[in-house]
C-alpha cells in the first residue's frame, strides 16, 4: 500500500476512474486546512478504508502522517492530483461529509 508512481501518471492524464464515494471523501479535503480528510463522515461512522486506499493507489490522496494513538487509522491529505480530479468532475450530488 502506498504512493504509486503509475496512479500519480494515471491522474494527471485523466485515466483514472473515481466513485461517488471516493469524490465525496476527497471533496471534504477542500474546505480543511492542508486538504486534510476526515477520519468519520457526518454521520459519525469512520470513512470504509478501502475507500481511502483507493484514492491513495490512484494517486489521489497521500498519507499525511502516522497517528500514534490509532496506528491502524489512515490519516491522509488531498493531493494535486486529487484536486485537479475534483475540478473535472461536477458536483453530482451534494457531498456526504
């Protein structure tokens, strides 16, 4: 699990595939200082990981740091890559977070 090279490539050339949820969990990074994104959604549940290391392996977010408390939580920050995605896809929906 990590940063890929090849989803870093695939983002910049617009061949990557996002879901509903993976840009809803993205969009949630705009509004956060650094592009930090959430750990729980609005409803208090904690964001599927495989959401999350989706949107690491497609270059779209990155882990930001380890969290000593939780180590097995994901604390990931919005990456360009995952920014320039949010400005080519239009809001279908209002954002879940």
């Amino acid at each position: 699990m990590g940063w890929t090279e090849k989803g870093r490539a695939s983002a910049r050339n617009g061949n990557v595939q996002v879901s509903d949820a993976e840009l809803d969990y993205l969009r949630a990074g705009l509004s956060q200082s650094g592009g930090k994104l959430p750990l729980f959604d609005v409803t208090g549940q904690r964001i599927d990981p495989k959401i999350m290391r989706a949107c690491i392996q497609k270059g779209l977010c990155a882990p930001w740091f380890a969290n000593p408390m939780k180590p097995d939580w994901l604390v990931c920050r919005l990456t360009d890559e995952g920014r320039q995605i949010l400005t080519t896809h239009k809001l279908r929906r209002p954002s879940l977070f």
